[in-house]
C-alpha cells in the first residue's frame, strides 16, 4: 500500500555545474526505479534541477520553507516561490536546522501546515541524539516530536506527509541504526500517529523513512524492514551511482 520514497539531502553541496553533472549521471540510473525518487536540493540549483527532471521519475525537492506568504523574512523562502519552480516535496525540521538554526518544533509545525496549505509535500524530520537514547527518553520525545508536528494537520492530508525517523547520532556519522533498531523506532512513531488520528491512516497513508548514513550496503537490509517506507539519505546521494544503488535497493 506505501510506496517506498527515498529521498537525497543535498544540503548545502552542489553548484549548478555540479547539479548538472550529478542529474546527468543519476536520471539513466534511476529510470527503472520501483521507489518514488525525490532530490532535495539547495534554492540556487532548484531551477536547473527542475528542468533537467521534467519528463523523467524523479521528483524535485526544497530543503526548507517558511510559514508565511510573502513578507519581511530575510533569507528565507517561500512555498509559492518553490512551486512556481515545480517542487512537490520540501524537508521541513532536519535536525541541522533544529541544532544550528534555532528551529523549533513549534516552528516546524508552522513551516508543515504551510507546505500543506500550498500543495507542498512535507517530509518530516525527528530523532533523538544519543544521550537521548541512551537514557531511554527518546520514546517519549519522539512521540512529542511527532505529536507537535502534526498539531492541526488533518487525516485527509496524511497521505501527503511523510515523516522521516533520523537518529542525529546516525547522521554523517557513518553509523547505522540497525535494521530492528530503526524499524523498532519507526513503530513507535506509527502507533503515535495511530493514537492521533486511526489505525488506518498510520498503516495505510503515512510513510515514514528513516535517515542516517543510509548507503548503497545497508539499504537493502533496512528496506527489507516492514515499517521503513523509505530513506532520507545525506552523503550518499551526493554520488549518482551511490544514490541510484540507493533508490534501487
Ligand atoms: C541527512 O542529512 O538527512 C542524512 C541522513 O545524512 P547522512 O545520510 O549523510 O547520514
């Protein structure tokens, strides 16, 4: 019923020569894909990446938006921008935005009723840092996390959100949860959501991926995992072949 979506994080990497490059390689290599194919790439290379894209199956991602229309918001984007762009999908709440610029889960709740209002497809991100983990805390903070999230997102939008489990600890790090870890945690999240809104609509619309030095070695293995619906992936989608190994688990 959900259909895998794995999604590359460009972050802050890439110049539109380098853009350029990269789409050239990976749009042959993903062509055959079975997984919904997402890049989620820095503003200045939305345009280019928008127009190498059109007419393939992958499908173009922002990596932030803000809450509001239009206004006095220097530095930052809004969804209109975006979709006139053609982007469908937008990271919201990474948790290099949470750490480094002041993003709350507040904030990030603003940011996802925005996407959905607009016709942006949110991709959510939560996860807890070690020391959360290892005190045993990070049950509860995830629920939280999700909780405020989602505050005043309906059912009906469900389908259109996806929520992306990454452990900070994993990310970068070159450690992996383990395949059960992940899938354990994403359980978690789902019965959360469960509680929130039905059963049906955890099971059956929302999709939930995990992220954290997901590679071309471990994907298969934690896909293989019924409750990952997919992955948010950092450094190996900077790497067209890498990424393609990725999306074709
Ligand atoms: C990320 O930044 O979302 C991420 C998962 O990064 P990496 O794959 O490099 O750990």
């Amino acid at each position: 019923m959900r259909q895998p979506i794995i999604a590359g994080n460009w972050k802050m990497n890439n110049t539109i020569k380098d853009t350029k490059a990269l789409l050239t390689d990976l749009i042959p290599l993903v062509a055959d894909s079975k997984a919904e194919c997402v890049v989620c790439v820095p503003y200045t290379n939305i345009q280019t990446a928008g127009e190498m894209i059109k007419g393939t199956n992958i499908k173009l991602g922002a990596e932030n938006v803000h809450w509001a229309d239009k206004g006095a918001f220097t530095g930052e984007i809004s969804a209109d921008m975006l979709l006139e762009l053609g982007v469908e999908y937008v990271i919201i709440g990474h948790s290099e935005r949470r750490q480094y610029f002041g993003e709350t889960d507040e904030t990030v709740n603003k940011r996802v009723l925005q996407a959905l209002k607009k016709g942006l497809k949110p991709i959510i991100c939560v996860g807890e840092s070690l020391e959360e983990r290892e005190s045993g805390v990070y049950k509860t903070l995830l629920e939280a996390q999700t909780e405020k999230a989602l505050a005043g997102v309906t059912s009906d939008e469900l389908d259109k959100v996806v929520i992306a489990y990454e452990p900070i600890w994993a990310i970068g790090t070159g450690k992996t949860a383990t395949a059960q870890e992940a899938n354990d945690t994403i359980a978690i999240i789902r019965n959360k959501v469960a509680e929130l809104y039905c059963k049906n609509c955890a099971q059956n619309k929302l999709r939930i991926q995990y992220g954290g030095s997901m590679n071309p070695k471990n994907a298969s293995e934690l896909m293989a995992m019924p409750e990952i619906d997919g992955g948010l992936i950092g450094g190996a989608s900077l790497k067209a072949e890498d990424f393609s190994k990725v999306v074709k688990y």
